[in-house]
C-alpha cells in the first residue's frame, strides 16, 4: 500500500494578507468617517441655531415695524436704542417659552439706529453677545441658513454678511459686536412697513400709529358674536334680532315703525325732568305717575267720565242729549234738558221739569168728598183746593146747621201733606190749601168736615199749576 503525502495550499499566506490589507484600510479610513460623522452632528446643530435666530430676526422686524415713530424719535439726535430678547418675548414677538439663547449660551440682543445716509428711516441689527465664541466655520455655517441677511462678527465690530454678500462697520454706527458671535442686518428696505400703511388690524396699540387699530372697509363676522366690548360708538344700527341692554340713552326720538313701546313690571312713560308720565298698575287703569294732572287745548274723550270731586268749568255746561218731561229715566238725580232748553231732573223714575214760573193754571172742577189722580205733566204740579163745605143741611146739636163747616186735606202717594178745616158751625165759612205734586205722583184730595155729626162729605174745587 502506498501512503500519499499532502501538498500544501498554494494561496493559504494571500488570504492572511489580504486580511491585514483590510483591517489596514479600515483603520485608515475610520478617522476620516468619524470626522464627518462630527461634521455632520455639528452642522444639524448649526442649521438648529440659524433657523433659532431667523425666528428672533423676524419677531424683531415685527415689533420696529409696530414702534417704528416712537423708535425713529428716540435715535433721531443720533443715538441707537436696544431692545433685549427678554422684552421681545414679554411683549409677544417671541413665542412663549422661547429660549432666549442659542446652543452656545450666546443671549440676543436687538439694536435699532438711524440709517447714516436717510436719517428719516431706521436700520437694525439683531446680535448675539455673552456664551462662547462659535468657530468662523460655524459662523459661516449659521449665516448662509439663516433666513434674511444672516451674518457673523468678524474681526471684531465689523458684521459680515454670508458668502460676502454685505459688510457694515459697526464702529461707524455708534455699535459694537463681539468676534465669534452672530448677527443679522434689517435694512431700511426690509422695515419700510412700518413706514407705510400695515394690512393687519393690530390687536394692540401702536404709539403714534392709530392706523393699525383702524377698518377701512366692513368686516362681516359671518354670524358670530363679538363679545365683551365696553362702548360701541356708531352713526346707525341695524338689527334684525332683539335688542337687550339694562338702559337705553336717545339723544332725540325713539321711533317704533311697526311695533308697540311694551313696559312691564308696572312701569310705563316718565318725564324726568318734571316727575310725571302714565303707568298701569292693575289690568283696569291707565294711571298719571305722581298723581299729575292732565292738560290739553283739545278734546278729553271716554265712554263715561267720572269725577270723584267738584266737576268745574270755566265756560257752560252743554247737554247734548235731550229728554221729555214725564218719561222714565234712572237712577234717580240724572240732570238732563228739554227740546226747549229747559232743565229736567230725574225724579222718582221720571224726567221733571225744574221751571217753577213758566206754567199755567188749569181748572180740574167741583167735587165732593174725594178726588184722586196722577200727575202726568212731566214737572212738579201744584194743587189748589177750595171750599170743603158740608153737603148735608143737618142741625147740630148745640149750634148751626152743617153747612157752616169745612174740611180739606191733601194726599200725595198715600201720604197726607196738608190739611185744614172748622168745626164751627155757627157762621158760614168755607176755607182753602195747596200743595206740590211731583211729577209721575198720584195725589188725593178729600172733604169730610165733622164726620162724626154726619157733616161730611164736603164740596170743593180743584184748580192745578204746572
């Protein structure tokens, strides 16, 4: 049996070889990565700080622009003004909870001057100061990102815009800045807004600038509300809804086209000055506030008027409506008059005339014993009644003949109102009485002179005036 002897690899030290060439390579090309992996990490911290003072760059815009009279007075005699970041963001041009410094400490400061070639316009320039210094190639970094004229400070007092693009001596100016620091440049141009006319309506006032608080056209709320505004002054209004307010002043009238002047609560119209006016208190009265009269050249008209005290007039008192004496009318006391003018009163259910001596006589004639009748004249009638002598021819017991005595009596409604007579029967008499009638009364007259000697009835005659 033959034994075989193994032959060695051929390629076994290339392998080896191209191992260490490997590693090799890697340790050279490791420094070089971790280098722009820094560069890379510092860059995006860079980028972070630039948009960070382009934020601040524009709330500084903003706030020359609001207070740019105010501003341009105060660096007029050639001084700057400077404005900390801490105001910005106290005063609303930062957000709230703005950092006020950047990732290298450096805090922000906003100084505002005259332009030296315009002095009736503003320049600016937002800086960093304090923290550490950046390197110029983050200074550079920082100002090619950020938004505007973005620079940084190098050497120092001298502001460099990115890639060359501007270059202002600060020294010239009155300013300072410090080397390795960042800055930015507001130009004239770039706050010439606050020169002019703002399209925004400010939501607060700007000193010398009452513009920006001011419409120059309608604005529509598009059916919202505007809420908890103290004085709204206007030339008109109009509503379509329901007016509610706890007063309302009218320098002149107060007109309703369509509607009614509606009170509640027992309230109604009042004079101010004089403490007078209408109200109604129940569901029945119109009522004179403070018991006021009431006064007018015209005509007071009403279904009825009543007046609990003395009815005066300073002229006549017309009757309009005219009655006929001896007809009915009611209640009792009614005043009223004639065709012919004359007064009537109402009296026991009937118009009476109250004239007393512009009627006539009128002879009933000659009865015995009684007569009875009803005044229908319409006015007060009085009765006249004579004679009342005996009828009978009769001898009384100790004197003369029944023929010498009288009786008469007058009855009005059952109630006896006059009456006279004799008893003597010596001589012969005859006697004579009278009485009113109201009108619509029945009245009675009767003659019974000595009954009780069988005298009576007696004769008499009646005669009336009405």
């Amino acid at each position: 049996m033959k034994k075989k002897n193994a032959r060695p690899r051929i390629n076994r030290g290339v392998s080896l070889f191209s191992m260490a060439l490997v590693l090799g390579i890697v340790m050279l090309a490791a420094p070089v990565g971790m280098e722009r992996y820094a560069n890379y990490l510092d860059e995006q911290n860079w980028t972070i700080t630039a948009t960070h003072l382009g934020t601040v760059n524009q709330g500084a815009r903003l706030y020359i622009q609001d207070n740019y009279d105010t501003l341009l007075n105060q660096v007029k005699g050639g001084g700057n003004v400077t404005v900390t970041g801490q105001t910005l963001r106290d005063k609303g041009y930062l957000p709230a909870g703005f950092a006020l410094t950047n990732s290298n400490a450096q805090n922000y400061v906003l100084t505002v001057t005259r332009n030296p070639t315009q002095t009736d316009k503003l320049v600016a320039f937002v800086l960093t100061a304090g923290g550490q210094e950046l390197s110029f190639k983050a200074q550079r970094y920082i100002a090619q990102n950020t938004s505007g004229l973005g620079g940084y400070l190098y050497p120092a007092n001298v502001a460099n815009g990115a890639s060359g693009g501007w270059q202002v001596n600060l020294s010239s100016m009155g300013l300072s800045g410090q080397t390795g620091h960042l800055v930015t440049y507001l130009t004239s141009d770039a706050l010439a807004g606050g020169a002019e006319e703002s399209d925004r309506l400010y939501r607060f006032a700007v000193n010398g600038r009452p513009d920006l608080n001011r419409m120059h056209t309608s604005i529509d709320m598009n059916g919202n509300n505007l809420n908890s505004a103290k004085a709204v002054n206007a030339e008109t209004g109009n509503f379509s809804g329901t007016v509610t307010a706890n007063a309302v002043t009218s320098q002149s009238d107060v007109r309703s086209q369509s509607g009614w002047l509606i009170t509640k609560s027992g309230k109604g119209w009042l004079n101010e000055d004089h403490g007078g006016g209408f109200y109604m208190s129940d569901n029945d009265w119109i009522r004179s506030v403070n018991n006021k009269n009431i006064y007018t050249g015209g005509q007071v008209r009403g279904g009825t008027v009543r007046s609990d005290g003395r009815l005066s007039t300073g002229e006549f008192l017309q009757l309009d409506a005219v009655a006929t004496a001896g007809t009915s009318c009611s209640p009792n006391g009614l005043v009223g008059r004639d065709a012919s003018g004359g007064i009537l009163s109402c009296q026991n259910g009937a118009w009476v005339s109250g004239a007393n001596y512009n009627g006539s006589y009128s002879s009933i004639g000659a009865f015995v014993s009684t007569y009875t009748a009803v005044n229908n004249s319409g006015r007060p009638m009085t009765i006249y009644a004579s004679g009342g002598t005996s009828t009978v021819n009769r001898k009384i017991k100790d004197g003369d003949n029944c023929g010498n005595t009288w009786e008469l009596t007058g009855i009005v409604d059952g109630r006896m109102i006059t009456g006279a007579g004799t008893a003597n029967s010596n001589w012969s008499k005859s006697g004579a009485i009278n009485f009113i009638v109201p009108a619509g009364s029945t009245f009675t007259v009767t003659s019974n002179p000595l009954p009780s000697y069988g005298c009576s009835p007696g004769r008499f005659s009646l005669v009336t005036y009405s």
